[in-house]
C-alpha cells in the first residue's frame, strides 16, 4: 500500500512541507476542540496563518488535512522511537529502554494522538490503509525486538505469541493517552511505566 498523494498547485516543495506542517499543527488543535467534522476549512486557514485561497493551494479538502494530520503523526511518533532506541542495546534491558522511550513519546504527544484515533474513522477509504499500514509499521518494531531477546533465551515467548506481545506494548502506550482521565491521577509516567513493564515481561503474578 503506497503513500496516497495529496496534490498541491505549488511546486516548492520546502514550501509545501511548511505551509502543510502549520495547517497540521493549527488542525490539530481545532479537531480536539470541536471534533473533526464540525471544524471548518476556513478556521484551519485563519489559525494557520494565512487566507482559505491559500489554504487550497496545498490541499483539495479538509480531508486531505485529517490525512495529513495520521500522517504527521505516525511519522512522528516513529522517528522519536527510532532516536531513543539505542541500535546497541540488546536483551532484555533494550526492550525495557524501548517500551521506556515508547510511553514518552505517547506522554508527549498526548493531544496529537487522542485526536488522530478519534478521527481516523472519517479518513477516506483510500487513505485509511495506509494509515493502518503505518500502525503495523509501528508495532513491527516491537516485534523484531522482542524477535531477537526471545533468540537470545531471555524471554520465553512461542512465535505465535511475539505479534500479541508487541500490540500489547502499543495498547498500553495509546492507553495513557486514552485513558488519561484515570491514569494520570494515580500514577505518574515513570510508576505507569514501571507497572507496565513488570506486568508485560514477568506477568502479573510477578513470575
């Protein structure tokens, strides 16, 4: 599933990159506050700085925004783990520094996040895989971590349990988004991610 295209009149392409950089960050303020369908194109363009004619100068409509948005984030969200993953680190202890860098990057993107799992249901039939592809992507990560500790003899995980255990680690990042109403008053992010690690790699019981 490749990239889907969002065409603009403009050919610059740092331009373009800007222009669409502050319509995402403008978007993703107004989709939090007023939810995506009832924000209009119009307030996207006055918060983002310039008028509605240039605005469509670099989209066709506010959907190609939202998709612009799934794909900002994603983007985002992975390069961030990919920085904190250290390439050197190995066993056990670099899949608890990646799950670590994981939950940071959930804490730190909270509204962004929220506001793309809200939303993703209005992308376009044809810009929904892709950003579900991306979602793979993200989790395939995890899995080739924990792949390689599992090769090691550090974890004990059949391959039928590798993928469940990496989307395990996705969940529980997005759930202290999702669930921060709750969360964030018991726990900070280092005792949430403390829990969590304790609870994924040595089970509940604490085995």
């Amino acid at each position: 599933m490749g990239k889907k295209e969002v065409p603009s009149l403009v050919k610059d392409e740092k331009l373009i990159q800007r222009r669409r950089e502050e319509m995402v960050k403008a978007a993703v303020s107004l989709f939090k506050e007023n939810g995506f369908h009832r924000t209009t194109t119009r307030e996207i363009a006055k918060a983002s700085g310039f008028s509605i004619g240039t605005l469509y100068e670099y989209i066709r409509s506010k959907e190609d925004i939202l998709y612009l948005v799934c794909d900002s984030i994603y983007d985002g969200v992975k390069l961030r783990l990919q920085q904190d993953i250290n390439g050197e680190d190995s066993g056990i202890q670099g899949v608890e520094r990646a799950i670590a860098a994981y939950f940071k990057v959930m804490d730190d993107m909270q509204d962004e996040v929220l506001v793309m799992y809200q939303e993703a249901k209005s992308l376009s039939h044809e810009a929904l895989p892709y950003v579900l592809k991306k979602e793979l992507e993200m989790t395939a990560i995890f899995e080739e971590l924990l792949f390689k500790v599992v090769k090691q003899g550090e974890l004990h995980l059949s391959e039928n349990e590798i993928p469940a255990a990496a989307h395990n680690i996705v969940i529980l990042g997005q759930m202290w988004t999702f669930r921060r109403w709750a969360l964030q008053k018991i726990y900070t992010l280092e005792e949430y991610t403390q829990l969590q690690l304790q609870q994924l790699l040595y089970g509940i019981k604490g085995a």
